[in-house]
C-alpha cells in the first residue's frame, strides 16, 4: 500500500532546516565539545575526549556556584523590574492621551540602541567626575554614598547598576508586549463589570490581570531566555569587577572561551546554560497552563 | 533609460569582481596610532617596489579573536599581521606564524638593532620584528614639577627636591602632595578588573625584587613581596580620583589630558595623546619617567613593564619573500624616525639614537634611559595561557583584595592556586 505523503510536511521544510542548521547542530556540536579537551592555543596537546571532566570541574568549583548565584540575582533583578515598571507603563499607555503616540515612540528609543552603546551610555551616566547620578546624589545630600567609591566599583552597588542599565533598555520591549495585550482584551467584559458596579481596583483584579496573565508570562519568560546571556553592559561597565561581583555565566563562558581559549570547559558552561534556559522554559509553561 | 542604468550599475559591480586583484600583501592591523604611522609608509614602499598592500583594521578589543579565527579555521586571510609581542609565542606555538629569521633575506632585518628581540625569539628562531615599543612607567607635568612655588613647598614639606620620582616612596610622596582634590589628583591609576590594573601590580612587584614566576613556572607572586606591592597599591588610591577605581586605559588618559592629575602610572603611548594640542589641555607639558624602584632596589637592572607591537609572517603566506621586503622598509631606521610624530616609539636602537628623534619627540632621551636601566618584560608571560594567567586569575584576585573582599594574602593566594591548576593541567609540572 502506498501511504501519502502529507504535501504540509514539504511546507514545514525550509523552517525545519533553518532549525536544524541554526540550532541542532551547533547545540550537539557544543554538547560534542564539553565532553573534550580542546585549548585552541595549544594545537599540540591535540583534542581529547575526557568524558564528564569538564563538568566535574564546573560543579566542583565554588566559582560556578557563587556565579550562579550572581546570575539570579540578575536575571530575578532585573526581570521583576522590567516586568513591574513594564506593566505600569503598559497600563499608562492604554489610555489615549494628547501625544501618546509620540511618547509611545520615544520609549521606544533604549531598545532600539545597541546593548554596547547602552553600557557606554550608563558608564558615563555613573561616571564618578562628571555622571549624571552621582552629581544628583550629591546634589541631595546622598554624596556620601560614592564619596570613596563610585558606584561600579562598589562590590554592593555594582550588579544594582548593571542591572539598572539591563532593566532601562528592556522596559519598552515589556512595556509593548504587555500593551499590545491590553489592547487586545474584550471590552465588552468591563462593560459587564460596569454593570454589576464593580470598582476600577475590582476590574483590575478580576478581569484585567486574569487575561493577562499569558502576556505577562510571555514577557517574562522571554526576558528571562535574553537576560541569561548578558554580556556587553557587564563587559563595558565594569569587566566582570569589582572582584568578580558582576560576572554572570555568560560573562565566565566569555573568559574561558576567548582568553582562555579553552573550547571544552567553555562549552560545558554552554550546556549549562541552556539547561537553565530549558528548566526556566518548563517552570513558565506550567505556570500559564496552570 | 532605467534599465540601461540597472544594467550599467550590474556590469560595474560585475566587473569589479571579475577584474579585481587581490593586493600583493595583505595586512591587518588594530586601529591605533602606531597603526597610522606605519600606514602613512605604504604608498611610498608601493611606488619603490611595485609591491601592493591591502590594510585591513580591526579595534584592539575584536582583533586578537579575529585573527585567531582566521587560523583556526584555516582560512588564509592575512599575509603580515601586525601584533602585540605578546601574542607571538600563541601563534609561533600553534605554528600559524612563520619564522622571519628562517625566510631569505632575514639578516637584511638586523637584529642585533632590536631591544628585547629574545621576546620574539623562540626555539632560536625569530618570529616578529617590532615596528614600535613603550614602557609602562610615570607621566607626569612638568609645568607642575618646574613650578618654583610647586618647589619649595614639596621642599618644605618633605625634605628633598621635587623631581621625577626614582624611587617608590618618592612617587607616593609627590602623589600626597599633589592630592587637592576635586580639582588636582596626585596620580591617575586603572583599578577596573582589567590587565591594566595587574600592571600596577606587576610593577610593584618587580620594583620590589619580586617574580611572577620560578624557573619551573611555579606561581611566585604571592610571597611576601607581592603581599607589599599589592598593599603599596592600594595606598596609590588614595591620591586618586574615587573615579580611578572604574578606570581603563582611555579613561585613565582621558583624566590626563584634562590636567585633573599630576601624574598618571600609564604607558609612552599616552604622550603622543597628551602633547596633542587638539585634543589635550596639557599639550606640551608631558614627561615621562621609568617605573621607580625601591631604596634597595634603586641601581639594580629589574624587570619593566614593556610593549611592542610588529610584523609576523603568517604560516599560509604565499610569497614570504615580498613580506620582507615589507617588513625590512617599514622597520628601516631612516623610516621609523620618520614617522616617529605620528604616533610611533621606534623600536631599533639606531632610531632611537638618531639625533633628529629628540628634536621630534623631546622626550625619547628619557625613555632611552629608561629603557637601557631596565630588563624588558611583556604584559605577560610568553606562553600560550599567559593572557589567561593575567585575566582569569590575577586580574579578579586584585580586583577583590582592592574592593575589601579579601586580604592581600588571600587574594595573591587564591590567583596562585588557580595559576598552579592552569598550568598543571597544560603539562608544565609534568615533564
């Protein structure tokens, strides 16, 4: 018997090649990787494969975990203030007011910039000598607070500002994920709520935040995915310093991978984070369908 | 009409690529000033040898990852890199440069005429010709060391003529004095957890007798001499601006040029940007002094601080020969002194002896003299895991031990412990 061949399957084939080349591979072939020992900068010590040493090694030091660490406390840090201030801003902006498309645009604007010119940007913003917020702390009376060391070199302050930074760039990205969402809601469900006399609060309680619900999920779990993989703004403001104070995963696989060149160690670090992208992922997905 | 103007425009493009002919050579370089005053030869060497050149710049921060990408993947993108001295034992190791000295016609290259040429050498073969050098050491204005006002209260104060400081304590004591802030600083430093703030230490530790490293490659630098250097360090920031514990090399000249400092611990290339008058408020009023030592210390020949950039041959090079003719005009004494003002310490001692260089760089007897006091060391050590050494382990330790998280102790200790593993696990306990 001939069985027929679904013509959907030849429609599907160009994204699943895309997906195969762009993502399969590489993520096997890094997989491949982790499980050797490859330093590009000593071809003759060969590549050799040395099963589970490499990750041995990350979940033996007490560098990963104190980086891990580091690292929620990013992502949590600033995923809940891009989410809270996202969500306000998203609910200001529902209501059309004299100029709202011309704010709506400039808010815009952190997102569109490059996340290099962002770290730049807040570099000098927290410049000791002629930044704009240490002039303001000292200009309320709060000096004291960078009078011997400025904020990015403040082992407490650093990661705040790191994520300040994060949070300034990603807030219009949530913003209009979540706006978008708002303007999709049914009216005719508060004009119910009018009808029954419920309050502004109530209606925000019972039908607002309900319906949001998958929106604001989307929201975070896509700035949570993006957030893991950090870089420029820790790379340009403070190296990974003080210390090691703001050196992310992402920031470590950096350094193994190009100054170290160390391609296998690197790569486990690689996994790991995807693992945390997957576990993440997962959490989020029974969340929403909760 | 608008088609004929498609078709015009797609022949054009299509003709280039049909026509085009790759340059004789091609370059590669990072984007620097040193960069453009070898840049400004190439026209010149063209007409005189028929020899074309493509110069392709990459900025420092991408270069190095770059060019190895370029190897690794077997790709035969460039002819002569020019590099940082420190990256050729890398590449020399991982045979992706060719050694100049074994290519005919190498002895034209005199090199006996090169400071620190056994940096470059490797296994008795030569693998880069330095094009340009500098020293890490003091810069500091002279309009404040000359003030007679300036002068007489150091006298006053310290007991000795104020004077580029030779040793430590002198250079700490002219950093107080000069300490007024907000508007004068004593010193610019670069705390940033970067390889510039391992130099500060580095410096120290060598100032003071010290080693990174033994003869068996097992981590010295957490003796009780580097515990000193690294607490000298931290009372460097005092006399500095807070800002300095952020700062990377551009900031740290940036404080410079802007007359906030009397001094700035950074490297020779800084007085090309200083006494830029387009660009700094103390133009004309930059010197420079070699790293000062202790009392102990003072009249012994110690390790400094050294850089130099210059032309390797890549393995894959087709036509080596024409790579040194290259090398052998852009390295020509008479053409070093040349270009010298825009932005290029030369790297031959007969360049740097010629009497016309003082008259375009008033400074250059005072780095000769550094120079010729001191042993030449690189950033790093010349292996492979060098940059790593200095990244990875030293530059964070320090970092930690400057923000109050851990005791000098710990922190020299902790980067030991780590160097030690690097190394073990490359092989270099074991033979």
């Amino acid at each position: 018997m001939n069985k027929k061949i679904n013509p959907g399957v030849f429609y599907l084939l160009p994204v699943m090649l895309f997906i195969i080349l762009i993502f399969l591979i590489p993520l096997i072939y890094s997989l491949g990787t982790s499980f050797t020992r490859w330093l590009l900068l000593r071809p003759d010590l060969g590549v050799k494969f040395i099963g589970l040493t490499n990750y041995i090694r990350l979940f033996k030091d007490i560098f990963t975990w104190q980086t891990l660490g580091r690292t929620f406390y990013f992502v949590f840090g600033a995923v809940s203030i891009e989410t809270i201030v996202g969500f306000i801003l998203a609910l200001t902006l529902n209501t059309e007011f004299k100029g709202w498309k011309v704010v709506q645009s400039i808010i815009l604007v952190p997102f569109m910039m490059a996340p290099i010119v962002v770290g730049f940007t807040w570099k000098f913003i927290l410049d000791d000598n002629f930044g704009l917020i240490p002039y303001m702390l000292k200009a309320i009376g709060l000096g004291n607070i960078t009078k011997d060391v400025p904020l990015l070199a403040n082992p407490k302050m650093a990661m705040p500002m790191i994520i300040i930074a994060d949070a300034w760039e990603y807030i219009p990205v949530v913003t209009l994920i979540i706006l978008a969402g708002l303007k999709s809601l049914p009216i005719e469900l508060y004009e119910a709520a009018n009808v029954d006399g419920a309050t502004s609060f109530q209606k925000f309680k019972y039908i607002t935040l309900p319906m949001l619900r998958p929106v604001i999920l989307v929201a975070v779990v896509m700035r949570t995915l993006t957030s893991l993989q950090v870089f420029d703004s820790i790379y340009v403001m403070t190296g990974g310093g003080p210390g090691s104070a703001t050196e992310t995963l992402s920031f470590y696989t950096y350094r193994e991978a190009f100054i170290s060149y160390d391609i296998g160690f690197s790569s486990a670090l690689n996994v790991l984070i995807i693992l945390l992208a997957m576990i993440f992922t997962i959490i989020y997905m029974k969340i929403i369908r909760g | 009409m608008k088609k004929l103007k498609v078709f015009l425009v797609l022949s054009l493009l299509l003709g280039s690529l049909l026509f085009a002919k790759d340059a004789d050579l091609r370059l590669v370089s990072e984007v620097g000033i040193h960069t453009e005053a070898w840049k400004s030869l190439m026209d010149d060497f063209t007409k005189q040898t028929g020899i074309t050149l493509q110069l392709e710049q990459i900025p420092y921060a991408n270069y190095f990852d770059k060019l190895m990408l370029s190897y690794t993947s077997g790709r035969n993108d460039y002819d002569v890199p020019y590099v940082s001295g420190l990256w050729v034992p890398a590449l020399a190791k991982a045979k992706y440069i060719y050694p100049i000295s074994d290519i005919t016609g190498a002895k034209a290259l005199n090199f006996k005429d090169i400071p620190g040429i056994s940096i470059y050498t490797i296994d008795k073969k030569v693998y880069m010709i330095p094009f340009y050098q500098e020293l890490g050491g003091v810069v500091y204005r002279t309009d404040l060391f000359n003030d007679p006002v300036e002068k007489q209260k150091f006298k006053e104060k310290y007991g000795y003529e104020l004077q580029p400081p030779k040793t430590l304590k002198q250079y700490l004591d002219i950093a107080e004095f000069f300490y007024r802030p907000p508007d004068l600083y004593g010193i610019t430093l670069m705390g940033q957890r970067s390889i510039f703030l391992v130099t500060h230490f580095m410096q120290r530790l060598w100032a003071m007798g010290g080693k990174l490293f033994d003869s068996k490659m097992k981590p010295t630098f957490n003796s009780k001499i580097g515990e000193k250097a690294l607490e000298n360090l931290k009372e460097f920031f005092k006399y500095a601006s807070p800002a300095c514990k952020n700062y990377v090399f551009q900031d740290a000249l940036t404080e410079f040029e802007n007359g906030k400092s009397a001094m700035a611990e950074i490297w020779t290339t800084a007085l090309f940007y200083a006494n830029n008058p387009q660009i700094s408020k103390v133009a004309g009023k930059a010197s420079f002094v070699g790293f000062p030592r202790t009392e102990e210390t003072l009249n012994r020949k110690l390790p400094m601080l050294y850089i130099s950039w210059g032309f390797v041959v890549s393995s894959s090079t087709k036509d080596k020969q024409k790579a040194i003719e290259w090398i052998k005009f852009a390295t020509d004494p008479k053409n070093l002194v040349k270009v010298a003002p825009i932005g290029c310490i030369p790297a031959r001692f007969s360049a740097l002896r010629d009497p016309e260089l003082p008259k375009k760089l008033s400074w250059i007897p005072d780095f000769e003299k550094a120079l010729s006091n001191c042993i030449p060391t690189p950033l790093y050590p010349l292996i492979p895991e060098g940059q790593a050494i200095i990244n990875n382990y030293l530059a964070p330790n320090i970092s930690d031990y400057l923000a109050g998280i851990k005791t000098a102790k710990q922190a020299l200790d902790d980067a030991a412990k780590g160097v030690y593993e690097l190394l073990n696990n490359a092989g270099y306990y074991s033979k």
